[in-house]
C-alpha cells in the first residue's frame, strides 16, 4: 500500500524543528557515507518542439521537467523528487518515496508545503554551523513566502535581534516587515538600497530569482560575515558577487550538485577567478565532523543552497513515518495481480 500524501494533509504535521532535524540527519548521514545523492537532471523545452539538457546554452525562463533523488541506508529510505516549472499550468511538484529494504513504494507526496519548510530548515542548518557567534544583524534580499519561513528558522538556531529587508516592491515590503516583527519580536525594518540592508550585518539570506548579484560585497561593513545563498540555483546565475565568493569559505550543500548548478562558484572558476580547490567543503562534511564548522578567525563564509534530494529523502520519510502514526492521508493498492495476455 502506497500512502498519498497531498499538500494540505501535511500542515500541522511536523513541527518547524522537525524540519530542521531530518535535514540536518540527511546531510550528516551522507557526510558519513550513509547516503548517496543524485543532482539534478532537468530537461529543456524550447518552443520550436526541441528539447535539450544543455546548462550551457543558458536555458533562461524555458519550461522544464527537473528530478532529484538520494537514497539514505540509516533510515531505509529512497527517494525520487520530480517537478515542472515553466509551464502553462501551475507548478507541479512530487516526491516518490521507497522502502530500501522491501522495495516497497511507500508513499507519493505533493511536495509544495513542505518544501516551504525543507528550504527554510536548510538556512537554519547552514547558519548554525557557519554564521558568526553571538548576536546577529541580517539583511535580507526578499520577501517572499520562504523568506518568511527562513527568518522563522534561523532564529530557532541563531541569537538573531535584527532583521533589515529589502525588496523592489516596496508596498509587500512594508507589510512583511510589519508581519514579521510581530511574529518573530524582534526588529525587522525595511530598507530601500541594497547597502543599507548591510549596514551592521554579520548575516545575509538572499532568497531571490535574480541571475546577477543582488548587493555589492564592497558595500559590507562587517569584518566577520555569513552568507545563505537560498535563490538560484543555475549555472550562469549568482545572487552573490566575486568579490565575497573568492574571499570566503565557500561551502556546497552537496559536492556534485554545486558543481553543476552553483553559479557562485562556477562563474568565478570560468573566470580564472578561483579553482574547485578553494572550495572548502559541503554541508555533509561539516556537519558529520569531516570539516570544521565556523572557527572564530574565519572572516567570511557562504552556503550554497540549490536543493538536494538528501534533503527531501530525508524529510519525506519522518512525514510518511508521523502521517502513518496519525493515520493521516489515503492508501492506495499497487501491484494487484495479473496475468499475461497479448
């Protein structure tokens, strides 16, 4: 029996900081070698009827079809995320979840609400073992939905005191710094430059769609500084300048994955800027121990985030695990008998 799981059965489910501890087991497992993660694929549809998996032809704005997956020895579970983006309709987006020791499909998710989550469990993970010690100073590019779960998640794990926002649009940026700094008490203030959101900022979360960078590394003031890059996740696109990446410790969510998608790194090595060996870890080899977390002589640090099956695979089985103890959600039959017959 396979358990569908749709988006609204999974509100209330788990708590913010069971998010963060199934991601945080995720990348620790495969730090340890006890998860192996596949990047992502993505196919391409141009509107002439061609279709294309080249990164290299810079695919801006095309309809796609993209899947991810991991699979995770501790907790018997694998798993498979596919979504379409791009298209007519609305984002559709899925995860297959398996049993590795029966082989057993265990459950399809709609992946939309928790992924709101995930995302934001996965800021919190990356500032806790690579943000600055003590009280934090963020400056946030965006306002959007997962900016509002991200703040929500760093400081369940950070001393984080204040918040300045920017945003182009300055009316939703108004409402959600009010929104916030009720929700969060503390104080959130929007900014309307990109340098005064730096002004005493030792954190930056950038959670945008943009392809060039969204501040100048020049205009921070801070001597010790950790960037969350949570946006794009494209090769030629980078939310974050040369500048900051070539003079940080640069760490990946996962080695082959950024590799492929992380623009951050992969402009600047095209560049001649900066090689694959500056690179000083992934988010895995940090938080199994492999490499030390933030030190306190490190000046700046960055996280880049794209999204990884581990992620998901991690998260989708402690959600299939609570929705079976609370008997949440609808199972459906696979693999009824039949016979052979032309």
């Amino acid at each position: 029996m396979a358990l569908i799981l749709r988006n609204h059965d999974l509100q209330g489910l788990l708590e913010l900081d069971d998010y963060i501890e199934a991601v945080e087991l995720g990348y620790r497992e495969e730090g340890k070698g006890r998860a192996l993660n596949f990047p992502r694929k993505c196919a391409w549809f141009e509107a002439d009827g061609g279709i294309h998996a080249d990164r290299d032809l810079q695919p801006e704005g095309l309809p796609a079809l993209k899947f991810k997956g991991a699979a995770i020895s501790s907790i018997n579970a694998a798993g498979l995320n596919v979504y379409t983006t791009g298209m007519s309709g609305p984002l559709q987006t899925f995860q297959l979840l398996f049993d590795t020791v029966t082989g057993e499909l265990l459950s399809i998710m709609e992946v939309l609400y928790y992924d709101w989550f995930k995302t934001a469990a996965v800021a919190a993970v990356a500032a806790k073992h690579l943000a600055p010690k003590g009280a934090l100073t963020m400056a946030l590019f965006g306002s959007g939905r997962h900016a509002r779960t991200e703040l929500h998640a760093v400081k369940r794990v950070c001393d984080l005191q204040k918040v300045q926002v920017y945003s182009r649009k300055e009316k939703p940026l108004r409402e959600f710094c009010v929104s916030m700094s009720e929700e969060l008490e503390i104080d959130i203030v929007p900014v309307r430059r990109p340098e005064s959101a730096l002004e005493g900022a030792n954190i930056v979360t950038t959670m945008t769609t943009s392809p060039t960078p969204v501040f100048s590394s020049k205009d921070l003031t801070e001597t010790q500084v950790h960037v969350n890059a949570m946006g794009r996740h494209d090769p030629w696109a980078r939310e974050v300048d040369d500048g900051f990446v070539v003079n940080s410790k640069v760490v990946l969510d996962d080695w082959d994955c950024g590799m492929e998608e992380a623009g951050e790194v992969l402009v600047p090595i095209t560049n001649g800027l900066m090689t694959a060996d500056d690179i000083y870890a992934d988010l895995g080899d940090i938080i199994s121990g492999n490499k030390q977390s933030r030190e306190s002589d490190w000046g700046y640090s960055i996280f880049l985030s794209g999204g990884t099956g581990v992620e998901d695979a991690a998260v989708a089985k402690l959600i299939y695990d609570r929705a079976m103890e609370n008997n949440i959600g609808e199972e459906v039959a696979f693999g009824a008998p039949y016979e052979w017959v032309m």
